[in-house]
C-alpha cells in the first residue's frame, strides 16, 4: 500500500511530536509513523518531567535554542489549555572546584541571563531541603522549572491531529530512498511517498546514526520517586528544581543527581545519573535489580534528609548518546528536505518544541534563524560525503 503525503514524520516522541504540529500549523500534510502506539510508554519522555533550565552549563550557544523553545512551550501550553511548563526557579548546586562552575556561570553572564549565586548560610537558608556544605556554592536559574514531559507530547500530538495531521503507531520504518525529487519512506506495512522527510527516532536512531558515522549507545536510566518526610516542605512554591553534582577529589564515588519539588503533595522525584548496561532497543524494556537503588538510596540520605531514602516508585527511561554529548540535528548531506534530530544524549527533551518548530524551518525553507549549525549531522562524516537514502532499522 502506498500513501502521499508533504512530510513525513519517522519517530513521534519528543522531537517528532514537536515537529508534527509545527508542521501541521503551518498547513503542511504530515504523516507520522512509530514503532510503538502514539503516544508511547517506551519513548525518552517517559516519566513525568523534565528539567527546564537556561543557564545553562553545557554552553551559551544553547541560550538561543532554549529561549524559542521557552516561547513555544508558552504557545503549546495555549493552544492545549494545559500546564505545561512550571516555572520554580533552577538551582545547580556544585562543590567549590568543580571545573563545570566556570561554564554555567559564563553561560548566565555571557548571554545576560539572570542568576544568583550563594554559599554558605544564606544557601542554607534559602534551599532548607538540602544539605549546603561550607565547600559547596549555589547557582539559582530564576527562569527554570520544569516540563510536565508526556503531558506536553500528548497535547502536540493532540494539537498536530487536530490540524489534520495523520499518525500511524506499531510500524517499523525500514528505510528513506529518493525516488525522482521525492522520497519513499518504507514501513515494514506501507510506502509512504513525500517530499520532505523529518527522522526524529530518538532512542530507536542506531541505524540512522550509524548511517552518519556515529554510535547512538541507548542507555536505560533509572527513575525513583521518594515520600517525603514532612510533604508540606516539598510544597512550597519557591522550591526549586534541582541539579547536584559533587565530584571532589577524594570522593570513592561522584554524587550527580537531580529532582523536583513534589508533583503529588507526598512524593519526591530524585534521580541519579546512574544507567543500566547498554541495550540495543527499548522493544523489550530492560529489567533492573534493586541493587541499582544503592546509589540513589545513599545520596538521598546524604544531601535531600527530609526524603525517606527509600523509592516507592520506580520507573525506566532510556536516552539516546553520543560521544560528544552533542545531538545530530538538521539536514543530511546529499539528502535535501531531509532532516535528522538524533541522540541528543539525555538534555534534549527542554528544546524539544524549539527544535521541532527549527526542523519545520528546515524541512520547508532549508534554513532557521536559529544557530544549529553545532550540531551538524556530517560532523563523523567526510567532507565531501554524500547520502542517496538511509537504513532506518
């Protein structure tokens, strides 16, 4: 069976999702197909939230993406009537030396972004919830906060359909080929002829990365939600999300964890950058031991005391990486009007509405005014490569 469309969508998580109803509002006939229902349980967005920040320690070239992505939430959250992004501040709580303070605070000074730095007792006064040690400074980000994650697919996807987008779930794409100036995406249950094409398969990437001369690694990554000893603590409304790393020398093991302020009234979201071994595919969710709650369990009890540090939820996402942490995104050499976003390496999902509305840029313009070029998709690639159709599976 053959369908037509204008741009198809391969993948509709967190980018694809973004993607479709940037497209879908800009008249355009969108297709999008996904190896699991739409929405879907094993996508990168699973579990409830995701940090917003914009100071940002991963550098100032992100500030431009992140404020278009602040805007559009902003635009999401009006067309859907639904919260979506929850603004509580964003503090990142670092030992004195580590070497990731100099970047975030060059981030905020840079692009004219507003923080506060403390130590001390006034960090121990504002930020009563966690442990503040004498060795330890704290960098509020006043515009940060949170994502309500699969509730903002559900209302992209909602918004998308509404627009006259069409979505076709448990189907595996197979793979991109030119066919004349089109291409034909193929499914292992149909072929999809269209002019443009947005791949966007988030932690199912390997064979497109792999096609771009890069190893995606998918790593599972535990999630755990913990009841609060007092829960009016966590209620507050000037209680922040939060980013904890403590890697001094000395340290047997490196402390990096982060949370939220309580969703439910009674529980705590805190996760550590802790990850299962590498799995070829979420397909089959991987199992975890609770020996993998160890190291959660004791940063809990040593920095966030008003937790009970025992999880009494337990969830599992998994994030496409890179070996530079940076994802590829935008248009494949030889390939025009067909744009990748893949492995953006677990910092992806809060320019997830910017980078789909900069995909639409691409796909129908073939160009954004948004600077992506630090994520060029040829990057492991030669200079003069060029692609006449991608493996997808």
């Amino acid at each position: 069976m053959a369908l037509e469309t204008d741009v198809v969508v391969v993948g509709v998580g967190s980018m694809g999702s973004m993607a479709s109803w940037q497209l879908a509002a800009r008249g355009v006939r969108v297709i999008g197909v996904d190896r699991f229902s739409i929405p879907g349980p094993f996508s990168a967005y699973a579990g409830e939230s995701r940090i917003f920040r914009k100071v940002y320690a991963e550098g100032g070239h992100y500030t431009p993406l992140l404020q278009r992505s602040q805007d559009l939430w902003r635009e999401l959250e009006m067309v859907s009537g639904a919260e979506l992004l929850k603004t509580t501040g964003a503090v990142t709580i670092y030992d004195e030396h580590n070497p990731r303070l100099a970047p975030l605070l060059a981030a905020g000074k840079d692009n004219g972004l507003d923080f506060e730095f403390l130590r001390g007792e006034e960090a121990r006064a504002k930020y009563p919830e966690h442990v503040i040690r004498d060795t330890d400074v704290t960098i509020l980000d006043p515009e940060g906060g949170y994502l309500w994650s699969e509730k903002a697919v559900t209302a992209a996807l909602a918004e998308a359909t509404r627009l006259g987008a069409r979505f076709l779930g448990n189907r595996k794409a197979q793979s991109v080929e030119q066919h004349g100036d089109r291409y034909i995406v193929r499914t292992d249950q149909e072929e999809i002829i269209a002019s443009k094409v947005v791949i966007a398969q988030g932690n199912g990437a390997g064979a497109v990365c792999k096609e771009l001369g890069v190893h995606l690694s998918v790593r599972p990554q535990i999630l755990t939600w913990f009841p609060a000893k007092d829960p009016a603590a966590f209620c507050r409304k000037d209680m922040p999300v939060f980013l904890r790393r403590a890697e001094e020398d000395g340290r047997p093991d490196k402390a990096q964890f982060y949370g939220f302020p309580t969703a439910d009234g009674w529980t705590v979201k805190a996760v550590a950058s802790v990850y299962l071994d590498e799995v070829e595919s979420m397909e089959k969710p991987p199992s975890w031991d609770p020996q993998h709650l160890d190291t959660i369990r004791a940063w809990v009890r040593e920095f966030f005391p008003g937790l009970v540090p025992e999880p009494l939820r337990v969830a599992v996402c998994a994030d496409g990486h890179l070996p530079d942490a940076t994802a590829l995104f935008g248009e494949v050499p030889g390939m025009d009007g067909v744009v990748v976003a893949a492995g953006f390496s677990g910092h992806g999902f809060k320019m997830a509405s910017g980078l789909g509305a900069i995909a639409a840029d691409l796909v129908l313009d073939g160009t954004t005014a948004t600077d992506v070029s630090f994520m060029n998709p040829a990057r492991f690639l030669g200079p003069d490569a060029r692609l006449t159709s991608l493996a997808l599976s």
